[in-house]
C-alpha cells in the first residue's frame, strides 16, 4: 500500500470510527470500563443521609461538628490492545477481511478509550510479539496505531495465543483493559496464560471471524490454501461428509473457546466479518456494565 492510500484509509476509519465513539459508546464504555478505584477529594459538613463510615474524625474534632471525606472515582485506564496479526487475518470470504474489520473495531475502542483520558498500547503478535507500542494518549498516537494495524507486515504467519498473554502479564506492571483480538484459529493451549493475565488485567476477548471458517459452500473441487502454513490441498466442497467435518472442527474449536473464556472469567463478543461490529461492541460493553 503506498503512503497516500494508507493515509487515505486511515483517514476514512478515523472519521467513522471517531463518530462511533463520540455518539454511541461514549458512555456505554465509561460504564464498562471503570478506574482503578476512588481516591480522596475534599471534606465537607455531614449532611443527613451521608454514610457514617466516611466521617473524618479529626475534622469533626476540630470544628466541633461532624466532617465527611469525599471520594471521586480514579477514572485514568491503561488500554492495550491486542491484535492477532497472523496469515489467516487476510482471509475475507463473506464480508471484508478480518484485518480490515479489526482495524476498524480497534479504532472504535482506542478513540472511545481517547475521550475517556485513557491510555492505549497495542501489542502485535503472530506466534511471537511482532510489535510493541507502548500506551500513550492522543490524537496522533491514535492515527499511529490505526496506521500500524492497517499496514503491519509480520515476520511469522503462525498464531501463538499464550505467546501475546504472557507478555501483557510480564510488560505492564499496572492493572490495565485489555482487548484480545483475534480469531482464536489457534492450537496452542493459552488457558493458563489467560486465567493469570485475567487476574492482573482486566481481559476482555473479541473473535473475528468469517462465515466459511465455520461452514463451507457446495461448489465442488476448490483448491484451499492454509493461510498460516501455507500448504494448499484440494477439496471435494460437494461431499457432505466434507463439508460435516469441516464445519464439526469449527464448532470443536468454539466450544474450546467458550469453555477457556469461561472458566479464566473473561467477557468475549464473537463477530463476523459481514455483520455490524457496533451490535456486538455495545452489547459486550452492557454486559460489562451491569457488573
């Protein structure tokens, strides 16, 4: 891609992706996504109604009458991002490719992460750390980021989810969000690496996916290329029995999926490439929020 179509195309999600967040999930994510705690403001008179338990006892003995602390929430987040930039994220079937819904939906998420005073990183990672941005907040560390995904060339084309989780426990020392983007077409067993990054972070999983990962059409012989290995091998699309096994391994993978998420604790969104993100983005923000 050269420099004036990439500039072009960053240009074009930052004006969708920065609508989003301004007019849908502004407050859908500042619900969702809370500070690290309350930190002290100020002190003022009681006043009826006021929970004891915050009575400052050496105010109210000074002045004679009672005195309560006042808390406000410690709204600063650390944000970070992390983008499954392996082989299969250039596959788009039904819809637009992975990588390119992906960029859109981590633009959406870092410009709603901007209006909040957050800050945001991104890791990169195939089956190995490909990129580290280290967070930081603003405008223009925003367009780097959406320009980064949009024309990120990866060293690897495999996909090593344990590889990106463990990393995000061992590189930010502070709590952060964050968001695992991929389309978890992984072997490796990341259970482990999940439940602990869940437990340090506050982990959020996003699948992207395209129709013919889960189910493939019947047109006959078709020569299909592993985007991750390479390998190509030719099948007979028109056999049921292919087409029953195809579609069995996916529903075995989602049901590994579901049952690692669910027992490391982590809200996940599954997404195709060819519905809207913005449903699916707000529903796991609600959810989220009713915590």
């Amino acid at each position: 891609m050269d420099a004036n179509e990439l500039l072009r195309k960053v240009r074009q999600i930052e004006i969708k992706t920065r609508g989003l967040s301004q007019n849908i999930f502004a407050g859908e994510y500042h619900t969702a996504f809370k500070g690290r705690g309350v930190m002290f403001s100020e002190a003022r008179e009681y006043q009826p109604g006021d929970d004891i338990r915050d009575i400052d006892w050496n105010l109210t003995a000074r002045h004679n009458r009672p005195y309560v602390k006042v808390y406000e929430e410690e709204r600063e987040l650390t944000v970070m991002l992390l983008v499954d930039v392996s082989g299969s994220r250039n596959f788009g079937a039904c819809g637009d490719a992975k990588k390119n819904v992906t960029a859109e939906l981590a633009a959406t998420l870092a410009f709603s992460s901007i209006q909040n005073n957050d800050k945001v990183g991104v890791i990169f990672f195939s089956d190995k750390i490909e990129k580290f941005i280290p967070p930081k907040k603003g405008r223009k560390h925003i367009l780097l980021i959406i320009r980064e995904i949009i024309d990120f060339t990866p060293e690897s084309q495999g996909t090593d989810i344990d590889v990106a989780l463990r990393f995000l426990t061992n590189a930010l020392k502070k709590r952060s969000t964050a968001f695992l983007i991929s389309d978890f077409i992984d072997g490796h067993d990341y259970f482990s690496s999940m439940s602990i990054a869940n437990r340090k972070h506050d982990l959020a999983a996003i699948q992207i996916y395209d129709r013919r990962d889960a189910q493939l059409p019947d047109i006959g012989f078709v020569r299909m290329r592993d985007m991750e290995t390479g390998q190509e091998r030719w099948i007979d699309t028109s056999s049921k029995k292919v087409r029953k096994v195809y579609e069995k391994e996916w529903y075995g993978r989602q049901q590994k999926l579901a049952s690692v998420v669910g027992r490391c604790g982590v809200d996940m969104a599954s997404i195709a490439t060819d519905e809207d993100y913005v449903k699916a983005l707000l529903a796991l923000f609600r959810r989220r929020g009713t915590r």
